[in-house]
C-alpha cells in the first residue's frame, strides 16, 4: 500500500474495526498495514478512541502488555435498541404471521442479515464481561442470531445437531425431554467441537419451558465447559415455571390466541444490563 | 446528535457503510443523522469515494432518481483472496481433520465468523451484477456462508428445511435423490419464504454430484423464481459429470486418501469473474 494520510488512516481503521469487532489487533499491524511509524498509529488510535466515543457507536480498548494491542468493543444505541425491540414486538405481533397450532411465523426476520445483526449485538454486549470463548446453539432457527452474536464477541460459534452426523466424526450424543412437547430428543456434538474447560455463551430463538437449553447445558458438561450465560431472543410467559434460572431473553411472548387471531408481544429492554 | 466535522462524519459514514453493505442509503438520511445540510452530505461521499477506491476496499456507487441514494460494494482485494483461499486448502487438508468414512472436519472453519464472512464476500462480489433477491441454502452447515452472501448483497437468506416443520406453516416439499448416497430425500420451504418471481443465488458449503442443488433448483421453480447463480465453497473432482451446470465452486477436493492420510484441495481463484 502507498502513504496515507491521517484522515484516510482513520477511516481505514473505522473499516478495520468495524468488520472485526473484539478482535485484538497490534500497532505493528497497523503499522505494516498503512506503512507508517508507530507513533504516527499511536495518534490515530487516540483520535479513534474519541470519535467512537463522540458517534456513541462503542469504545476502542487499549490491552497492555505483550499479547495486547487495541479493541474496537461495539455499543449499542440505548434510544435506537428501545426503538429496534419495539420494531420487533409490533411486527412479530402481526395477525398474519399466525399459524394453525399457535406457531408465529418469523423465518422472514430470523434470516435477515440486518435484524439478526443487531440482535447479535444486543446480545453479545449483555455479556461482553463474561470472557466468552465460544457461543453454542442447536440448530436451525437460531444460527443466524448465534451468528451474528459469536461475531460481534470475536469467537467461534458452536453448533449442536439434533441427530448424529457421521460427517462430523465421533460425537457426543444427550437425550433430553423438550419441556413443551414432553417428548425425547436427542443432541449431538462433535467431540473436536469445543477446547476442554471453555467458557460458553448460549443463544437460541426460542425459549418455551426451557427443555432445550437445559439439555445444552448437560452436553456441555460433558466438555467440562462452564455455562457463562444464556441469551434467548424471546421466551414465553407460560409456563412460568422454567426448567433453567439466569437466562436473559430480549422479548416476552404473552399470549397467542388463535381464535381472535391476537398475538401479544412485548419487549424486556428494561432488563438489559448493558443500559443500566 | 451534535455537529460534526468533515472528519468525523467521514470516519461515521464509513462505519455506516461498512455495516450496510449494498443497502441504498439517501442524503437525507445521512443529512439528518449528522445534522448538516445536503451539500456537505454530498462532499463527504465525493471524498468517500475516493477513499474507498484508495484503499481498495470496493466501490461507492450514487444511484440517481427519486429512489435513488449511494450505496458501498464492498469488494475483495486480489492478493488477499488469492492468499485466504490458499490458506483454506493448506488449513483443508490437513491430515487430522480427516474422518472415518472419507469425509473431512470443516466445522471450526464453517462456523468461525471471520472466515465465512471473507467467504461470503468473495461469493457475493461473484454475483453482484445479478440482481440477486434472496440467497437460499439448505440446512445446515451452509448457513454461515449463506447468511453472510447475503448481508453482503444485502439481500435476506431463505433456509430449505430437511423436512416439513409445523412452526414454518403451509410448505412445498419435494423428494430429490442425493446423487452421491443415491438415496430420496425431502426437502421443505414456507410457501411465505419467497415472494413470486424472484432472482435467487444458491449458496451451499460443499458439493459432491449435485443432487442436493438439483433439487433446490426444483423447488425454486415451484416458487416461480428465477435461479440467477449458485456457489459453493468446495466442489469434488469425482464424479465429473455434475448434475447442475453453471455452478461456481471457489475450492476443489481432488482427493481424499483414507489410507495414507493424505487430502489434496486446489484453490479455484484463477476462475473468479471478480478479478477479471
């Protein structure tokens, strides 16, 4: 690459950071990257630091030390994420998206790249201090927003199948009762999947009675990993009485009645931890 | 928000377009967001656009009419692409990732966000010029690679269900035959999850003879969509007659010898359109 000026370092390191949000990148990167001395990527970082401060788009992180470098820990919008939750309330309540059976039909939103991006913000930073290594899930309506979420916390995504694949070489396989439907299911997970003793991030979709995520929980056991929290896009206020504790769920799903055609939906932005 | 300088709203709209991408964005939206007048909004982008182009990070395109607005293509630098699809084989062919049964173990790298977001990147810029409407896969592990083609084309993702789900409403399904296992197959999609007469890019992690994509192709037609282009990530040299023509695979497997331990991939980047 050629020189740079600051300007067009800046908004090269805004590129940069935005598309590899936690990630720790060095001085000596930058340095290589626009072809200028330390000092001059020292000043930037510094500039940086105000302007994502001054945009209220998150904080650049400085990590001292021999492995450290800088940061870019994306924040959310408190105004634009009360207003995004309730975009989602009003539209998952729509009479339309009713199916036979009380079922809501959300495929158009769970598979959009820009809603489960923000999703995936909004979860990751509810638990951007826990020191996730790997964000699990159960597939399939949930891996856009685990996704998404694993992104914005800089580490992999873990995905459990629910049927043993030989592609996928020896696994681990749980059975577990679904709280809702009281039947037996079974879960699988490569046994390359996860490092021993990692620290988790669950995510799914859904949460009825909690049967899912409790037998999440139990495969992840058995990879001595530990459960640093669990982050669901809506639960459901029946039944109460949940099969796990600790979970942080964006939406609350009250009532679906099929025969008025009324779903009512409504959202748990008090509850965020990262507005508070 | 507050006033800000040309610098500032050059490194906030970098920011804007690097999490948007191909989304058409208008002056007045950027005009109000940075609480300046349409001129300056309008001097910024000239200076974007050169910036853009200097950092060789894709194009900044002013799309005119009442409509109208600019939107960022992000596009892929040769020398990096050349260098990540390379890196993929080398990372591919390791020995330890092979599984009994010939298969080979490609989950870290199908899950992990940084790379099927490059990967996603390289396939959209292959389709850019398509007009595409939705990117469609079949689940699962083609997910990742799916949802970022899409957040790159800024279009939404379609997942194909393996089989009928009563939570998704009134579906199509079809049986295929998996041209490798020769076995029939039923795949399922929401009669809501394309709307008639779209443009539609196929995107799925890994292709043996094609069965599988054959018959999303199918399944499109009952959709009346139009199948603008499909892309995969591996291809196989064996079988060589392929069911579907017209594909675009950006690595091939040529082999995989169970005995000796020893996979062979090759790098397809001397096919890209994109750097032609």
């Amino acid at each position: 690459m050629g020189k740079f000026k600051r300007n067009e370092r800046i908004a090269g390191l805004m590129y940069i950071f935005t598309n590899r949000p936690n990630e720790i990148l060095t001085y000596n990167y930058f340095s290589k990257l626009f072809n200028v001395k330390k000092p001059s990527i020292s000043g930037d970082i510094g500039i940086m630091k105000e302007l994502v401060k001054k945009l209220d788009i998150g904080v650049i992180e400085t990590i001292p030390g021999a492995n450290g470098g800088v940061r870019f820990i994306p924040g959310n919008n408190k105004e634009e994420t009360k207003k995004f939750l309730d975009y989602l309330c009003s539209e998952l309540s729509k009479k339309e998206r009713l199916i036979p059976g009380g079922f809501i039909y959300m495929m158009d939103l769970l598979n959009n790249p820009q809603i489960v991006k923000k999703i995936g913000m909004i979860l990751a930073d509810e638990f951007i201090d826990r020191d996730i290594d790997y964000v699990v899930t159960i597939e399939t309506k949930g891996i856009p927003i685990g996704l998404m979420t694993a992104e914005f916390l800089g580490v992999p995504l873990v995905i459990i199948r629910k049927n043993m694949r030989i592609t996928e070489g020896t696994a681990v396989n749980i059975n577990y009762i679904s709280g809702s439907t009281k039947t037996i299911q079974t879960m699988s997970l490569s046994k390359r999947a996860l490092k021993e003793g990692a620290n988790v991030l669950i995510v799914d979709d859904f949460m009825r009675a909690g049967g899912t995520i409790k037998g999440i929980k139990e495969m992840m056991g058995e990879f001595n990993a530990q459960v640093k929290g669990i982050g669901v896009l809506i639960t459901t206020l029946e039944p109460e009485e949940k099969l796990i504790k600790g979970y942080k769920a964006l939406l609350k799903l009250e009532k679906v009645d099929e025969v008025d055609g009324e779903i009512s939906m409504s959202s748990n932005f008090e509850l965020l931890r990262q507005f508070k």
